[in-house]
C-alpha cells in the first residue's frame, strides 16, 4: 500500500493540514485585490498554501490564478520572458490563442512565439527590448491588460520572489515591478519565497521599493494538536495504528515543521507492520537523522569554531539571554560584540531566526543531528 504521507511536493487534499485561517486570510486577500507578502523560513508549507488558495480563488467564474517560480530565473531578460510566457499560458486555452494573444497585447516589442517540437502545450517568447521603459511596462502591466480585455480576475503568485535580488541593478528593477503593478485593479499579486532574511528586507526596510506593497503574513507552526491527530488518521486510514502519545512524539521531535513531520511519519510508517512501537519511532529517527546527515556535515564545514559553539549554547541552553556573561564563557564565545556578529552571520545564512523572542534552529533535523551526533 501507499504511504500516507507526503513530502518534497505541495501537499494536497487529506495532505493539507490546518492552515484553515491562512487560507481563508490568502484567498479573501485575492478577492478583494490585496498583495500579499508570504515570509516564513524553507518548507514550512508556503506553496502548499499558496497553491490551496489559489485553487479555491479559481473555482468562481471568470477568476484565474498564474503559478510563477523563479527558482531558476537569473537575470532581469530571462524574467520577462517567463512571466509573459506564464501569463499567457495561463489565461488562454489554445497554442492558437497564445500566438495571439502575444501579437496583441505585445506588439510593439515583436515578440517572438516559438513551439519546442519534443514538448506538448508549451512555448517560449523572447523579445526585442530597448532600454525604455515603455518596453518593460508593456509586460509588467500584460496581466492588466488581459484581465480588462476579457474581463477576468487574475492572481499571480510568485515563488522564490528573492531572487530578484540577485539580478543587475536590483533596485531599479524593483522600482519597475512597483510602479506597475502597484497600479493594477483586476490582478492581486502574491509574492514569497524560502530565504526568510532576505523576503524581510524586500518588504520590511522602508528604503526598499516593495516596503508597504501589501499584507505581509508571517507563517506559523502548525500547533502540535492538529498534527498529532493528522498522523493518527493517517495511519488508522491506512491499516495501521500509531498510540497518540507516538503521533504526538512525532510532532515534538522536528517542532511541528510540516515537512519533517511528514517524512518522519512516512519512515515510521514503512517501518511498521501493525502498530507503532518505541523502538520502531527511535529507529525511524535515527533514519531521518542519518538520511539528511551529508548536508548538515557540508554545513558544519562552513562555519567557524565560535558559530559551532553559538549553536551548542542554543541547543544545551534554554535560556533567552544569548548575551548572558555565563553562557558566553561557558561556550567560549568571546565578547558580547562578537556574539552579535555570530548572531548575524546565522541568520543571514538562515541557519538560526527569532521564534517567540528566543533564537532557535531553523532546520530541526540539523539541531537533531547536532545534539544527537556532532555534539555528542
């Protein structure tokens, strides 16, 4: 039989777990034309959310939503050309409309439509662009001028949003996304990405062009309760059992991060036949532990002796007070200004991030893994 349990892809269906009041803030947020700004650290159940809301979003007549990743996106030319192409594609049925559709709505930039031979329903677009800024408004308002044209609301929604700023000129790029899209009526944009540090000084640092673009939300854990009895209805529908004080084990040990939860779950339920015992979760454990172990040894290699000793006083210490003269010498930490300089260093690095006014690992695994194994 099928494990029950999904990780590594957006989760849907019975896989989706109680982000109810995000969904409902997300998807009200695409009905009433509000940008949103999604910050929370890497696999915490972004595009889950995301994809869940704007499936809901498109279910009403004349409402569409627009998927856009730009994971591998690298520079500001490549951006055009993949967001046009995934608006069109996104808001026209046929490869007929699609050659259409860019001939209209972008014909001052010649637009060049081509159909790869080895690929169904598909196409790419490359452009002749000029250095004026009617150019780059022609694309940036395409959703606009689509959603007016045939009278339909469009979501757009923006993966690894960050990376725009690794591209030449970030600033100016981003003051022409801005300009654009600040402006739209009939299309709601949706940006987020996995790099919290960086997401937060796009929208939070009142210097930058996308400060104040729209609802920032940040996302949270998903409370241990729903988990647990996600885990126990995940098993007792596949056969098998797990105690509640085990499910609940399950969310404790990777601190209800959606995504470790989900594979540890996945490893205990292979690993059982009927029922959850200790030593099968213990086993199972150390399986999650060891199966991501290469990367945190890669990880361990780049910081320096006084970072390592800042995360062994995060994981031993329980204490709030990083600057605390005791931990610092017990760790051998150096100086108070040092520890600033440690402190931003792990987070720009999203190794460590501020969690109810307490630091604490981003990657549960890791600290797993550093407790269990590198420290002990």
């Amino acid at each position: 039989m099928k494990s029950p349990f999904t990780f590594g892809k957006i989760a849907k269906g019975s896989n989706f777990t109680n982000r109810a009041f995000e969904t409902k803030r997300l998807k009200a947020n695409f009905d009433d034309k509000v940008n949103t700004i999604l910050i929370s650290p890497r696999r915490w159940g972004k595009s889950s959310l995301v994809n869940k809301s704007a499936f809901l979003f498109q279910k009403e007549k004349n409402k569409h939503s627009v998927m856009i990743d730009l994971f591998n996106i690298r520079d500001e030319a490549q951006f055009y050309s993949y967001f046009a192409k995934k608006i069109i594609q996104e808001t026209s049925s046929k490869p007929r409309e699609w050659m259409d559709t860019a001939m209209s709505f972008l014909k001052r930039l010649s637009p060049k439509v081509s159909f790869p031979i080895d690929m169904v329903n598909d196409f790419e677009i490359t452009f002749e662009l000029r250095d004026k800024a009617e150019d780059f408004e022609d694309i940036l308002n395409l959703p606009e001028k689509i959603a007016h044209a045939k009278k339909i609301e469009i979501a757009v929604c923006i993966d690894e949003f960050q990376n725009i700023a690794n591209f030449n000129q970030p600033l100016l790029f981003q003051k022409r996304l801005r300009a654009s899209w600040q402006k739209h009526q009939d299309t709601v944009y949706c940006l987020y990405g996995s790099q919290t540090h960086m997401m937060t000084t796009l929208f939070e640092k009142k210097s930058m062009p996308f400060y104040k673009f729209g609802d920032v939300m940040y996302l949270g854990k998903i409370d241990s309760s729903y988990l647990t009895e996600y885990i126990i209805t995940q098993f007792k529908n596949s056969g098998k059992k797990i105690d509640p004080e085990f499910a609940k084990q399950v969310t404790e040990e990777v601190q209800c991060q959606p995504y470790y939860t989900q594979q540890l779950a996945h490893i205990i339920w292979i690993n059982t036949e009927k029922t959850v015992t200790s030593e099968i979760l213990e086993l199972s454990l150390r399986e999650l532990i060891e199966q991501n172990a290469p990367l945190y040894i890669k990880d361990i290699e780049t910081l320096s002796n006084t970072q390592v000793n800042f995360l062994h006083m995060l994981i031993k210490s329980n204490r709030k007070d990083i600057f605390s003269k005791e931990l610092i010498t017990q760790f051998e930490l150096g100086t108070p200004g040092n520890v600033t300089k440690i402190r931003s260093v792990l987070i720009n690095k999203e190794i460590i991030h501020l969690v109810d006014s307490k630091y604490e690992l981003v990657d549960p695994v890791f600290r797993l893994w550093l407790k269990n194994i590198y420290f002990k």
